[in-house]
C-alpha cells in the first residue's frame, strides 16, 4: 500500500527526480529511509507521496573536483567510514548499527535537520557546501546557516540536495559524541573540530535548535591551540554560546558542562596532531 | 545436549505470537486512555462500527463477565468504566478484517473524556483522594524485631532511589483467540502462566474455566513483564463477539503503554554498626508506586521490606513499606521482584558503613554475613544451606581484570585513556526463591515413554529460560530417552504457576523428575515381570535397562509398542503469611564484583567486568546457567546505569528503544562466573533457581564501582551521566553515636497499621538515645 504507484516515483536520473518533485510538490523525498521510515511506522508523519532517490545512481559516490571533495547526496553514511576527513570519518563511524549506515544517506542526514543529527557538526566543522538543483539549475550554498530551525532548511521548493562539497586542503580533524549507551545512541550533544594553519574550527551538535559554531568560541579555541587561553577560557565562551535543549535525556546544564568538556579535549587533540601539545 | 528450541530461533525460524495466524481471521486493535486519569463522559461507537470491514467494538458495557480481573486484588477493569486511571488504559476494543481497518475504527471512536488531577507522586498518594474504590493503598506493612533504637559506635542513613525498570522482552505481546464448538475460545498467547490468565479470562467472559483454553505460543522473552493479562481477555473477548478468530499484536509504544514495569521506589534506611562494623540495628522505610492497578504490588512490596536486611544477620530493626496507587503505569511482577529495589538500598548503606569504620567492604560483608541457623529480621530461620560466606569467599578468588580495554563512550571516541578512572565495587544479596506468603508453589506433569522416545506435558511457560532443555535433560537422564518432545504446554493439564520467581526448575523440574522416575518405575517392574527378574535389582543406564549392573536391553527395545506414562505432582512444603513463620521457600545468594572506568567529566561509564559467585544448589545445565546469570547481570547493569522508563506527569515520555536504552553488546561487560554448590534439600540433584539474583546484584554492584571511581554518593539509579559531571546527589549522613545495646533481644512483632507517614524517622535522631 505504500508503495500505491500514483504516488510512489521512483526515478533514475535528477532530472526525472525533479520532474517527478514539480508533479508532486508535497511528496517525501525519500533516500535511504532511516528517517522516513520510523516515522510512518510510528505514525509521526503522513505523506502524500514519495519520490524514492534510490535508483539515481547519479547521487551515489564521491569524486573530486579541484580542491573539493564532492560527495553524492545519496551516498550511504557507511561509504564514509574511511573518509580521510577524521570527523567525517568518525561521524559516520558512530551513526546507527552497520543496517542503519549502510542505508542511510548524506543527504538524508542534512535535510532531515535535526539537531542532533550525527553528520552535521562534522560537515559544519569542516565547513561543507551544499549542491542544490532545482529545474531551473544549480546554486551552490554554505551549510552554515542552511538549517534554520530543528526539520527546517533553506531547500527551496522543487530543489533537490544533489550533493555535499568539502574542501580537501590538508587539516586535523576529529568528531566526537557522547550519549547514555556506548553504541547505538542519539548524541546527546556532539562535537566537530577542524585545524588548519594554526587556527581551529568548532561545531556542535544538539547545543542548539540548529547546528552550532561561534566565532567567539573559534578564537578562544584558536588561543587554546597555541598556550595564549586555558581550557577553563573555552569552557566559559563554549558556554556562553551554546543554547542546548532541556529535556528527559539530559538537562541543559549536563549539555553545557559536557560540550566545554568535548571542545577542550578536541583541541587537545589537534594540538596532539600539530605536535603542540602533550 | 542442545536446547531444542535454540537453533530455530538462531535461524529465525521459531515461530513467535506475532506469526500466529489462522483463516479468516480478524485483527484486534486497542484504544487507550490519552489521559493519566479523567471521566469518561461519553463513548459513542456508532461511527465505527458503521465502518466497512469492522466486526465488532467493544466497551466496558459488552463485557459479558465481571468486568474486573488481577492478579491480587481485581481492581482492574477489562475496558475502562467510567474513569481512567492511567495514560495508555484500555477504553475500547475494536475487530476488523484487517489491522489497517481495526485502527481506522478505533480512531473513528468518540470519547468525551473530564481531565480529572493526576496523582503521581507515590509519596502523596496514601493520604491523597482515593482514585479507586479499593483505596489508593496496596498493602502497608511493619514490623519491628528486638530492639530497633540499639545503637553501635557509628550509624550512617540515606535515602535511596530507584528508577523505574521496562521488562524490554524483545517480542511485543501477541496472541490469537479462536471460538471452539462449545461456546468457549481457545487462546493461543505468548504468556508467562497459563492458567492465570484462563481464569482472568473465564471471569471476563463469564464462561467456566474449562471452556477458556490457553495454549502457549512462541515467547520472545518475559522478564515478569507478561505474568499479567493485557491483550489476552480482549482477545478472547472480541473471537466471542464475532465468531471469528482475532489476532492481537501490540507496537512497541503499546507494549511500553500496556504491561508491568518494575517499581520505582523511595527507600530510607538506617544501619548502627558496633566497631568491629557488626551490624547493630537497621531500620528501613519504603514507599513503592505500584501505579494505577494493583497487580503484584501487594506481593512485591513485602519482598522489597523483608529484605531489607540483605544476606546479613540483623537482630534488631524497624521495617516499614507502602506500595501504593497513583496514576503512573502499572508496575507489577519483573525479575527480582522487589528485591533489586532493597538490594541496591542495602548495600549501598554496607558500603557506607565500611567507609565509615574503615573497613573493606568484603570485609564488613564476611562479619555479618548470615549462616545456616540465623533467624532473619521477618522470623524465618535459615535451616537450609545459607553459604554467604561461601559465596563472597568464592568472588575473592577471581583474580581482577587488567587495566585497559573498551573506554567509555564507546563509539563516541569522546573519552581518552587518560580522562578514565577505574572503580571496583562490591554486592552481595539474598533472593527469595519460589511463591511466597502462603501461595501455593506446585506443579504437575505428564511423562510418557514409548521405544525410547519420551515426551513431557507440563504448563510451565518457556519464555526464554530454558525449560524445556531441563526437561528433555532430565528425561534423557533418568529415563535413558534417545528423544524426548516437549509438548507445547496448555490449560489441559493442571497449573505449573508463572514462569517467574526463580521458580520453574524447582517446581516444574521436579515435577518432571518425579513423572519421569515412576515412568522408569513401571518401566523396569514390566521388565522384571516380563524377564522374571527381581525390580529392586534393576535401572536404567547410558540408554540400558541393566540388572545388577549388566546392560540387558536398550530403553528403546525394552518393551516395544507400549507406552509407559505418569503424571506427578510436585508442591513446596506450604509457606506462612508474615510474621507468622516460613514466609519464603527458599533463598539463594549471590556475590558480585563490578568494575567500571568511567570518565568522571562527562560522567560516562563503561563496564569493564564483573564477577560473579553464586549459590545455584547444583549445575543443571552449564551454558543456561551461564546464560542466566550473564543475561541478569547485563539486565541489572541496566537499571544501574541507563534503563529507565521516564515518567512526566503520568505519560511515559520514552516508550521506545530509540530513547528506552537498554545495554547492547559494545555496553555489556565481560562476566565470570562461578559457583557455589551447597545442594538444596528436597530438590532433585539438589537444584535450586538461579534467575534472579545476578540482576538482583548487578545492580548495586555497578553502582558500588562507579561510586569507587568518582567519590561520589550515588544515591540514585540509574545513574546518569549528569549525577556523575556534575556531582549530583546526596552522600550518607554518618553519626558517630553512643553505643545502646538492645533492651530486648528476639521476636518479630508485626503491625499492620501505618506508624507514621511515608519519609523518614528524621525526628527519632540518628543518635538515637
């Protein structure tokens, strides 16, 4: 009954995808699933189609493209594992069980949006740009900025997410997350650190309605790399930043206290790597 | 041998409740109650019954029987009668040609409902507006014993709290009821006691017990959490109505909404101890929430306050408990059965009593561990084995594991080697075995014998423990059987009672034993008959009939064609309400020893290892045993560190396993085991069960290591990761007091009137004079 062919497309291409979202504007734009499918099993969400992107192949894969890394949108999280990016890698790495990454897409994990998400820290650290095609072509956005609120994004109507752009210049980068299991768990906050020349770049997940960086806090992090600020100076920017949520997982002050604790020990870690530090 | 069911289930092949399936069958479904507790003003059923493909809704007016059931008290109605006491409670039900169909109808009901105030803090709810008529107090006990103000040189008190505990059996609830040709139903469901429920369910209908036939189906586990009736009446209730066959199966969400969760519980205690960190006194208060019906809670809370004393002996004390209504879920029967609760309060105080006298803790443990001849604080003296000392003696041996190994987090990566510290943590406690409280704890079975081949006919329910290797085992043993069939168990045959308290080996077990040996009996008077031998000169060996130790034939060929069969009984000798002797069958012990690393900053903790000695009266079957015990033990870790239903103004706000976590393989912890083998009198081979403790001390066991790690008090389970970062939680008050000795020394004086109200004898003094 799901899968009732008037409103159930299945495309091959992005152009038969877009043509396929322009007849039905309010279907789902289903990947791999993860999400999508929970939800209509929970009865969380109804839908009054579906455009599957699981047999446009175009989607699937990654390729370079001069000093970036372009990542399909439909790209299962599991073909990430080995990223060379480190938070990339260990983002993935840390998603789900090996079933949840091997369907689980990219793109999926963006536009789904929530807060909490395991990829987005990872690609706000690393400072992703997103590919956008809609029937009238292609733009090209920061991830910064792109969600707006929890489920929300700046998609445009008729546009697909076709593709997540990271850059590839050299850096350290690792992703860490914590939760109340040691496997299989919801972050209950995440972080994401990048460093590159000298200067470090934070992300955190679940800190917030969207995910979240700060330049306030990438300077004091940016000192803490190179002995100008201590760790209790981050703790307190980290701090002063972040709005995490209050709920039955964990209170806003455990999120706070634990997200200076993550940013510390990443930047740590990245003076590990630049031969900085202990 | 190999467990019968085993490889089926590993090739997932074993056919579960939820695989039920019949022509023509129709499809119940369920609504509930949105509200913790309000009026039903009005339910009007027109619209979908007037749905196509809907044959039958039902409400609290079409019940044909009496319209309330349970297991103690029968406060509870089949379909909500004009008030609802708890979010998730059954208000109507609902049979379609299919589930789509049945939840289309349910939805198309009309219920006007009050909102009425909910009641759910368990500490206000005994004085509190009744919600029931049956009162909002399940049962209220005290009892004193010598004298409870004598005091040693130090004595520590805290209040302990723990959290509540889902059953988390991997198969949600499923069953299918089927008219038969005289007017009753046959159900087949997965069940922990069949003939519980066919009595709840005769009730309901109205019909006699004998036209209510339950066969068990395919069990995904239990865990206590199906001792009660949930969809089963329903059921049965709608193949009535409609004349079809009716299949139920519950999501998760409901499964979470509809059975028994373990207590949640407040518990106050307070230990003196002498010097030498001898246990004086202790006095102890308990408020559990039994929730909106009462289920078990009777029961459970007279195992949470008798045990309060742990595997110790006390000579003087106070113990005081209410379980009591509110409208939260429902708690009921879950393995440990208020056990856990008092264990992790009293060894918590243990622990705390060491650290005050400076002592060890298995130190303090060993001096006032009970032996063989005590008398417990409720009266009962312990005139079985009772190797206390045995047991921890036996944990003392396990060499600790070495540093290293998984870090917290686990696939977070957030911790590092140098941000963990290690802590190990020590339990021992002591579990009652079997029925309680005058309930009889019996069993029967039928054993048949023909050319080798053996088959078993008990109503004991597998749910996943093993029962049926231990009754092929036992038939392969005692009657030289090459194959043995259990047969799925029904109502046909007498009661075994519920697959819970430890219980079924002992009674179930023995019941077979005993089929089997006059089986055998038969078996070789025939073959003496038959040979011209004397009887007393013959047995069965290695699959023989020999005579004086020679093989004269196999079992197999000893007397071909004919069947040989049995029906035994089996009951333990007869227990006492409290207070007035034997109020246990038995008990059994258990020493473990946790240790943990936890990231003290962000209050992560892995579970390096534990060990464990346990009092199991014999090894029946090595790898269930060791099953037992490791599936405890994960279960208890459980409870001490993330399990928790979360209950906000009476809705569960985590009836899921995305956000309801229980341990998976990364968390469980590397467990040793080993035993201690006194055997059990009266039992065969001297057995005895074993499926509770290691949850029982798991649970105060983790929590120990996890305080010895971070310096933190920890009064609270499960621990969450916040209590650890940021310190959360209030550390035992220590008074050095003056020493009293008792006034009066023995005797158990029992009250049944409330001495005060629920909280703490704060006012008393810890000093005590």
């Amino acid at each position: 009954m799901l899968l009732a062919a008037p409103r159930f497309a299945l495309p091959e291409t992005v152009g038969e995808a877009l043509s396929a979202l322009a007849e039905r504007p309010d279907a789902v734009v289903v990947a791999g699933g993860t999400e999508v499918m929970p939800d209509l099993l929970w009865r969380v969400r109804t839908a009054a189609g579906f455009v599957s992107l699981r047999r446009v192949g175009a989607l699937r894969g990654t390729s370079r493209d001069g000093d970036e890394l372009v990542v399909g949108a439909g790209t299962p999280v599991a073909a990430l594992v080995d990223a060379e990016a480190g938070a990339l890698a260990a983002a993935a790495r840390s998603l789900g069980t090996p079933l949840v990454r091997t369907e689980a897409t990219i793109g999926g994990n963006v536009v789904s949006a929530l807060p909490y998400r395991n990829m987005l820290p990872a690609l706000l650290a690393l400072d992703a740009r997103l590919e956008l095609t809609s029937d009238t072509g292609r733009r090209t956005v920061a991830f910064d900025g792109f969600t707006t609120a929890p489920g929300v994004t700046r998609l445009g109507e008729g546009e697909l997410l076709t593709a997540v752009r990271l850059p590839t210049r050299p850096c350290f980068s690792d992703y860490v997350k914590i939760g109340r299991r040691n496997a299989q768990y919801v972050a209950t906050v995440s972080a994401a650190v990048v460093s590159r020349n000298g200067a470090v770049r934070l992300a955190f997940g679940n800190a917030g309605p969207v995910p979240l960086r700060s330049d306030a806090v990438d300077v004091v992090a940016t000192a803490l790399l190179d002995g100008r600020a201590g760790p209790d100076d981050l703790r307190a920017a980290v701090a002063d930043a972040v709005d995490p949520p209050e709920d039955t997982v964990a209170s806003a002050a455990y999120r706070r206290h634990a997200l200076g604790v993550l940013a510390t020990r990443l930047v740590v870690r990245a003076q590990v790597d630049a031969g900085l530090g202990s | 041998m190999r467990r019968p069911d085993g490889q089926a289930k590993v090739r997932g092949e074993f056919s579960y409740a939820g695989d039920l399936h019949a022509e023509g069958m129709l499809h119940g479904v369920t609504l509930r109650s949105p509200h913790p507790h309000a009026r039903l003003l009005r339910i009007d059923t027109a619209a979908a019954r007037a749905l196509p493909g809907v044959h039958a809704v039902l409400t609290a007016a079409d019940v044909p029987g009496d319209l309330h059931f349970g297991l103690t008290l029968r406060d509870e109605p089949v379909l909500a009668d004009g008030v609802v006491r708890y979010a998730g409670e059954p208000v109507a039900v609902v049979a379609a040609i299919d589930p789509r169909t049945a939840r289309r109808a349910a939805r198309a009901i009309v219920v006007e409902y009050e909102p009425l105030p909910a009641q759910t803090d368990p500490t206000l709810a005994a004085d509190a507006e009744p919600l029931h008529a049956e009162g909002n107090v399940y049962r209220h006990l005290a009892y004193e014993c010598g004298d409870p103000r004598a005091r040693g040189v130090v004595t520590v008190e805290n209040t302990y709290r723990i959290g509540m505990q889902d059953p988390a059996f991997l198969a949600p609830e499923a069953g299918m009821a089927t008219p038969t040709a005289d007017g009753g139903v046959r159900l087949e469901v997965a069940t922990q006691w069949l003939h519980s429920d066919q009595r709840q369910i005769a009730w309901a209908t109205g019909l006699p017990p004998e036209k209510v036939q339950v066969v068990l189906a395919g069990v995904g586990g239990a865990f206590g959490g199906r001792e009660d009736v949930t969809l089963h009446t329903h059921a049965c209730l709608l193949a009535l109505a409609t004349g079809r066959p009716v299949k139920m199966e519950y999501t998760r969400e409901e499964s979470f909404l509809a059975h028994r969760q373990r207590h949640p519980g407040t518990i106050w205690l307070r230990h003196s101890a002498d010097a030498s960190g001898r246990v004086v006194s202790v006095e102890g208060r308990v408020v559990l929430d039994g929730g909106a019906y009462a289920s078990t809670s009777p029961v459970v809370i007279a195992n949470t306050v008798t045990l309060l004393q742990g595997p110790y002996r006390v000579d003087n004390g106070r113990f005081e408990g209410w379980s009591v209504r509110t409208n939260n879920p429902s708690c009921g029967a879950m393995r440990g059965f208020g056990v856990p609760q008092a264990a992790f309060a009293h060894e918590s105080q243990m622990d705390a009593l060491a650290a005050a006298l400076d002592l060890d803790p298995l130190e303090i443990r060993l001096r006032n561990a009970l032996r063989r001849g005590d008398t417990a604080t409720f009266g009962q003296r312990f005139t079985q084995p009772t190797p206390v000392r045995e047991v921890i003696e036996g944990l003392r041996a396990v060499p600790l594991p070495p540093a290293g190994g998984k870090l917290p987090g686990g696939v977070g990566r957030a911790s590092s080697p140098g941000s963990v510290r290690r802590g190990v943590g020590y339990a021992v406690t002591m579990k009652n075995l079997a029925f309680s409280e005058g309930h009889v704890d019996e069993s029967t079975a039928t054993v048949s014998l023909r050319d080798g081949h053996a088959t078993v006919h008990c109503a004991c329910a597998e749910v996943g423990q093993g029962f049926v290797t231990v009754a092929e085992q036992v038939a392969r043993t005692v009657l030289g059987a090459d194959t043995v069939t259990v047969t799925q168990p029904d109502t046909l045959i007498a009661s075994a009672g519920s697959t819970s308290a430890s219980r079924q080996t002992m009674a179930s077990g023995t019941a077979v034993h005993r089929a089997c040996v006059a089986v055998r009996d038969r078996l070789l008077a025939r073959v003496a008959r038959e040979r011209g031998l004397d009887a007393g000169l013959l047995s069965i060996q290695d699959g023989a009939v020999t005579c004086d130790g020679t093989p004269l034939v196999d079992v197999a060929a000893a007397t071909p064609g004919h069947t040989v069969r049995a029906t035994e009984h089996f009951a333990h000798p007869p227990t006492t309400a409290l207070g007035q002797g034997d109020v246990y069958v038995g008990f059994a012990f258990s020493a473990q020893r946790a240790v943990v690393d936890v990231d003290v900053e962000l209050g992560l903790v892995s579970v390096v290892q534990i060990a464990s000695c346990q009092d199991v009266g014999t090894v029946v079957n090595p790898t269930q045993l060791l099953g037992q015990i490791e599936g405890g033990i994960v279960q208890g870790m459980g409870l001490a560190v993330m399990e928790e239903v979360v209950v906000v103004d009476g809705h569960i706000t985590n009836p899921e396993f995305q956000d309801y976590l229980i341990p998976t393989i990364v968390d469980a912890p590397e467990v040793v085991s080993v035993y201690v083998t006194d055997p059990q009198p009266g039992m065969p081979h001297g057995w005895k069960g074993v499926g509770e403790p290691p949850l029982c001390t798991a649970v105060p066991a983790v929590a120990a290591a996890v305080r010895d790690a971070t310096g933190l008090p920890l009064p609270s389970v499960p621990i969450r990761p916040e209590h650890i970062a940021l310190g959360i939680g209030t550390p035992p008050t220590v008074t050095r007091t003056t020493p009293r000795p008792p006034a009066t020394t023995g005797g158990t004086a029992l009250s049944e009137e409330p001495a005060d109200r629920p909280g703490t004898w704060e006012s008393e003094g810890a000093a005590g004079h």
